[in-house]
C-alpha cells in the first residue's frame, strides 16, 4: 500500500538500497597489506603471533586496533527521502 506520492514498494527499495550503500563501504574499507609487525606501531606492545597469523599485514595489537574501531566518525548521510528539512537548508 503506497501512501502519499509514494510507489509500492518505495519504502522497501529505499532500504535495500541503503543496505546495499553501507555493504559497498564497507567492502572498500582498506585492508591490511604486507607483512605483519611483531610490534604495535601505536603503543609498542607485541603483537601476538596467532594475531599476526589470522591477518596478514596487522599493525596494531588488539587493544588499540580496538580503540580505533570505537571511534566516531562522521559520515555524510544520503537523504533519500527528500524531506522539507533537507530541502530549506
């Protein structure tokens, strides 16, 4: 059932495509490449070798490759919608 101006299935597309944006960004994130450091190139610690065997080109230790993953990042959101907010700016 469409509502307003809005095709069947509108809403659905939308997420999908959503979905499929944020799977695309994800698949672009840069991966380790090279050899493994056996020294964290943050804090200096060790990197364990199971670590460095599991991913091949790993510059961080664990605890600060998790500190890097929890930080904010901002991103440019897409407005698919096209609401009156997003169009008075």
């Amino acid at each position: 059932m469409a509502g307003g101006w809005a095709q069947d299935g509108a809403v659905n597309e939308q997420i999908e495509a959503s979905i499929q944006d944020e799977l695309a960004r994800l698949k672009a994130r840069a991966q380790p490449v090279g050899e493994s450091l056996t020294e964290c190139a943050e804090c200096g610690e060790p990197i364990p070798e199971a670590r460095r065997r599991a991913l091949p080109g790993v510059k961080l230790c664990i605890e600060c490759q998790n500190a890097r993953d929890h930080r904010f990042r901002a991103r440019a959101g897409i407005n698919r919608r096209g609401s009156k907010d997003s169009q008075l700016k």
